[in-house]
C-alpha cells in the first residue's frame, strides 16, 4: 500500500533525496549528505509523512524526529539497515565523492 504525501514542503524535501531501499512495511529509505548536517552517515525512513533519521549502525540519531513512526516500523528499518550494513557503507563513500547512491535491493 503506497501513501500520498501531501506537505509541499516534505514532498520537495523527498524529491531532493535519493531512494536507496524500501523495507518489506513500504518504509522509503533515502540517503544524501545533508550541506548542514554532521558527516554522520545516516539514513532517512518515511513512511507517508511520518519519519526518522538513523545511522547505518541502526541507532537512530540524537536530533532525530520520529514523528510517529511505530515502534514496529522503527525496528524493520533497524533490521533492514543492518542486513545491508556493507551496502549502506559503500553508498556513503558514493555521496562523499558526490555521487549518486544507488538503490539496495
């Protein structure tokens, strides 16, 4: 079941972001290296306009908004990020080198 984001706002902000994944509950996982964020490597779980940041050690990020996600929804990205624990890295080193990361099956 896919859902409509209807904030303008976040709805740009998705665009902007590369798509590397979705977890088996639909969650989109995206990935960019923000200009005003810290260099940590981290992930973005949205589920229609609800969302999370983590770090792709599976710990979410101290300032991170969570905005409703379940704690179901926030443990299948947790599982999702660490099976692809390799593949998230080497997308990170990509974004560094100002590339564009490529989606993880």
């Amino acid at each position: 079941m896919d859902y409509e984001i209807t904030n303008p706002e976040l709805k740009s902000y998705i665009k902007e972001m590369g798509e590397v994944g979705r977890t088996v509950d639909n969650i989109v996982i995206q990935m960019r290296k923000e200009p005003n964020h810290p260099s940590t490597p981290h992930i973005h779980a949205i589920k229609a306009e609800r969302e999370a940041s983590f770090k792709i050690d599976g710990s979410l990020l101290a300032n991170s908004r969570s905005n409703g996600l379940s704690n179901k929804e926030l443990e299948a990205v947790r599982d999702w990020i660490i099976s692809r624990r390799r593949a998230l890295d080497e997308n990170w080193e990509i974004l560094k080198a100002g590339g564009i990361v490529k989606k993880i099956p």
